[in-house]
C-alpha cells in the first residue's frame, strides 16, 4: 500500500493537471480553481478516513475541525470576541477528542472507504454542498469532479502497490481498494447507499441543466487545442 506522502503528491499531481484544464477551458475563475485544485488534493486522502492513527486520518479531520471552527462564527451571530474564540475552540476540541475517536472504533482500514460506492458518495456529497452554499452548478459539478479524481488516483494507487513485480504476484490485499462495494462492512455499505440515493433526490431540480453543463464541457475539451499553434512558435525563430 502506499504511504501518506505517495498518495499525497500522487493527488497533487493529478489534480494540478485537472486544474491546469479547467483553466485552459476558462470554465472557472482563478479563485475558483485555486479552491478546486486544493479539494482535488484533498480527496486523495479520503479513503483512508478508516486507517486509524494514519496521517491521513489526522490531516483530514484536522482541515475538518478548522474548517468548523472558523466556520461557526460565521453561520451564527456572536456578541462578543471572546465567545467567538470559544465557540470556534470547542467545536475544534468536540471534533478532534471527541468525534474522531468515535470514528476511529468504528472504521476498518480498507473497509468502506475503500469503494467506488464511497467515490460516488462524497462525490455526490460534495454536489450537494456548494449548492447549498448558493454557488453556480458548474462550479459544484466541477468540485464533484475533483473529488472523483483525488478519490480513484488513491485507490488505484492501492492497487498498484498490492502487485509484487519482481515476484511476479498479487499481495493479499489486491482488489481491497478498487471493489464496487465493501461487502465486509454492510453496515456502512448500506449508510453509503442511503446518503447516494438522498443526495440524488435533492439534485434532481438540477437534472436537466446538469446535462447541459456536460454538454458545454465536452464542447470546450474538444476545442482544446494540445499542441501549441507552430505559427505562433514561428515567431521566436
């Protein structure tokens, strides 16, 4: 399997080429993209959420709770600084010693996670959130898209490194990071699957115009040109 750095730096990688795309497309602004190449980078960290004690585990719910804690004082109204920085210090402390644990005795590595039923869950998730938060659908589409991409670079990753080349053999843990569904935890399995079909439910006012976005998406990648225009290389001649 591999380590929290290869994973990481795998993700920035493809996520700095996904970024560098939707630029070239002009379908987003430079905030935007900036925010989506952060959440590609990210989401190659996601599955492992079930290995407990990981450094991936420990980044992620750390980004989680500042993120809640900063948060906060933004969604609810505060009358002084000090009840500011309490609020914001307990929701961090309720989430790290508190919810964290929880999870952790919850969680399985290579469990749950581990699927392409949690790619499409936090994908769907994902959607839903910045739609919520009132941002446009091809902005949330493409957060969505992201989130696909760190997830699968992460697994298939996994599953490169569970093949021994030089033994010429498969680890016992191939195929544990690539599986639709993780059979060996039904629990969560069907959770995931409650959260797809709940999340699918609340885009479909968006069904329609989701087609459309896709449609302008493929338009833009076909008139993407990969090779510079010679002409234009001409004139450094």
């Amino acid at each position: 399997m591999a380590n929290f750095a290869t994973h990481f730096k795998a993700a920035v990688v493809v996520s700095a080429a996904a970024s560098s795309v939707i630029l070239a497309t002009s379908l987003a602004d430079m905030s935007d993209i900036l925010l989506l190449f952060i959440l590609g980078a990210l989401a190659g960290l996601l599955p492992d959420l079930d290995a407990d004690k990981s450094r991936s585990l420990n980044s992620l719910f750390s980004i989680f709770a500042l993120c809640a804690a900063i948060g906060l004082p933004l969604a609810i109204e505060f009358h002084s600084l000090l009840s500011i920085w309490l609020s914001g210090l307990g929701v961090y402390l309720l989430i790290m010693y508190g919810l964290k644990p929880i999870f952790e005795s919850y969680t399985i590595h290579r469990g749950a996670s581990h699927s392409l039923l949690s790619v499409l869950m936090f994908a769907i998730i994902t959607v839903n959130i910045p739609l919520y938060l009132g941002k446009g659908l091809p902005f949330a589409l493409s957060c969505g898209v992201m989130v696909v991409l760190g997830m699968l670079t992460h697994l298939i990753l996994d599953e490169c490194y569970a093949v021994d080349i030089n033994n010429n053999e498969l680890k016992a843990s191939f195929g544990s990071a690539l599986k639709p569904v993780a059979t060996s935890a039904p629990l969560a399995s069907v959770l995931q699957i409650g959260v797809v079909l709940l999340g699918s439910y609340l885009l479909l006012p968006h069904y329609e115009d989701i087609s459309e976005v896709i449609r302008l998406w493929q338009s833009k990648l076909i008139s993407l040109p990969l090779l510079p225009d010679m002409d234009t290389l001409k004139r450094f001649y």
